[in-house]
C-alpha cells in the first residue's frame, strides 16, 4: 500500500433550496393567501476520523468532494427537504489547514471524532415568508444561499507515543522489527525506509504502546534534503523520541549533533521534547571501543547513553524499560 501523508482537495457545500411563490386555491376559501414555501438547506461536509484508514491514499484519486443541495420549497406552506451532509473519511491524526487563509480548522484525532470544513447555504424564503399586513399578496421569493466551499490540505501525523529517530543504517527498522511484531524492510544499504513503520510494544502492564520508525535523517533534512524531511512531521505528537546512533560509524558523537540540529531546524520545541540516546551494533564494535564511545556520548550529550543491539537483541529489555520508566513520569 502507498502510504500517502499530505494531500489537497476540494469541498464544495450543497447551495440551499429556492423559495417558491404560490397562492392556496381551494374551493370554499376564498382568500386564501400566499402559500409559497421555503427551499431546504444544503447539505454539510464532514471529516471523521476512522481508525480502519492509515494513510490518505484514497485521496489522490478523488479531490474533490460535493454535497447535495437542498430542494426547493413546495405549495401549501411546504419546506423543502434539506440535503443530508456528505461525511468523508480521513485517518486518526489528520490535521485539516485552509489553503486560502492558511487558517488551522482542526485535528482529528480519535475515531469518530468529526470537523465540519463547509457549511451549507441556507434555503430560499417562499412568499408566504412575506404576508404582511401592508402586503396581502406577496408574489416574491428568494433563492438558496451558495454553500461554502474551500480548498483544503488534509496533513496526517501518526499517533504514537515513541519515535525513532537517526541517520540511514541506523538500525531502526532492525529495532522497531526487534520490539515490537512489525516487519518493516530491512537492508544493508541507505534509505531501506521509505515510509514510517508502526509498531505495538507491549508494557509489562500489559498494555501496548506505539512506536514509529521515521525513515533516516541526512545533514540538511531538515531544508528538503533525504527523505526524513518528507516525514519529520510523524514525529510531532510523540511524548519520547528515542536517538539510535551507529557505533560503527567514524564519528557517533557528529551523528548525534546532526540529529539534533536537524531536529531543532525543523521544529525548536523537539529539542524540549523528551528523549533517550541508545547506540546501536554494540556486537559489531570492539569492547574498548564501544566503553569509549559510550563515554564520550554521555559526556557530550549528558544523559546516559543505552548500549544495544537490534539484531541480536542485547540491551532491548534495559532500553525498554528506561522507555517505560520515562514514560511514567511525563505528565
């Protein structure tokens, strides 16, 4: 499946149903006025989230998006119908802006939750609207008001509570395969992610908790370069972000302040956001190599820096609960 993460469409509320002028003529009333009824309003569009959608896919094929319009009013004090509102379907953790005004309409991210993005025109009024007593017989109406319509981008952000982060060959696909029952593509050469993976770890309570692998960041991602740019936006409404470096890299103490840059580039409030740094490939590295790396990292990044290995699982169960202990304590 394609994973599509941000797209633009169009909505187009329903117009609002027309007025209409009409008289009753029946027999044995003889004066019995205007009678025109009003015309019924347009119909809504709605956004719902749904949790049976993970990606914006269907949107690429179908941009644009019409409700129905309200009918008009009918004799003998008849409203028209008003259209039903046309619900579209969009994943948990879509984010809706208004490309005219650049205005943020909503975020949508629990199932069922619902943004009404265009509103529909009112109905027309019929001439009995306007029987007055200066105005016995009215023989005006009005049309049905426009329904709002708006030119949308739809910005999908996974809901997940810890994000991977690191440069290409980083070993997090290896990881978030290691964790959790997620099988993401996993080889030995840059940009194996092309998308985000998701992943359900379970606590020891019991319960599940969703980890995102971002694909690699490069010098630079955070101006367009590599791909990690395209994604960045993934890891926005994680509460942790754990850093994984290479140790059999020529320098993970740089990787690590390329990481950071790039992460301050894109978004400052990420550098606030808490987070573990954890090295990867402890088996591919000698001992004293491995003490010195670790060393160095803790004192250039100051915070303890978790020795691992995804690929034969050594370290996982003190880097998960470090994870789990952080997590308890973020409010």
């Amino acid at each position: 499946m394609q994973f599509i993460d941000l797209v633009q469409i169009e909505v187009q509320a329903g117009q609002g149903g027309d007025g209409i002028v009409a008289f009753r003529r029946e027999k044995f009333v003889p004066a019995g006025g205007p009678a025109g009824g009003n015309g019924g309003r347009g119909g809504d569009v709605i956004l719902e989230a749904t949790s049976n959608l993970q990606t914006l896919l269907d949107f690429k094929y179908k941009r644009q998006f019409a409700a129905m319009d309200g009918q008009r009013g009918g004799p003998k004090n008849c409203t028209g119908a008003s259209a039903p509102a046309l619900l579209v379907k969009v994943p948990c953790g879509t984010e809706v802006h208004d490309l005219v005004d650049n205005s943020w309409l909503g975020d949508l991210t629990t199932p069922g939750q619902q943004l009404c993005v265009a509103v529909g025109g009112k109905g027309g009024f019929g001439n009995a609207h306007y029987l007055s007593n200066r105005n016995r017989a009215p023989e005006q109406c009005t049309i049905g008001k426009p329904g709002q319509q708006r030119r949308l981008q739809l910005e999908l952000k996974l809901l997940a509570e810890v994000g991977l982060v690191g440069l290409p060959n980083g070993g997090k696909s290896t990881l978030i395969g290691a964790l959790s029952a997620a099988r993401p593509k996993v080889a030995s050469y840059p940009f194996t992610t092309l998308r985000p993976n998701l992943g359900v770890v379970q606590r020891p309570t019991g319960d599940g908790t969703v980890f995102a692998d971002i694909p690699g960041l490069i010098e630079g991602a955070a101006m367009g370069a590599g791909l990690g740019h395209d994604f960045l936006r993934h890891i926005q409404r994680t509460r942790l972000l754990v850093h994984l470096l290479d140790a059999t890299t020529e320098d993970p103490c740089r990787d690590g302040a390329v990481l950071l840059q790039e992460l301050g580039s894109y978004d400052p409030t990420l550098l606030e956001r808490p987070r573990l740094m954890a090295l990867n490939k402890r088996d591919a590295v000698a001992a004293d190599r491995l003490a010195y790396l670790a060393a160095t990292l803790t004192q250039e990044f100051q915070r303890p820096c978790h020795l691992i290995s995804a690929a034969t699982g050594e370290g996982l169960e003190q880097l998960k609960q470090a994870i789990w202990d952080l997590l308890a304590r973020i409010p």
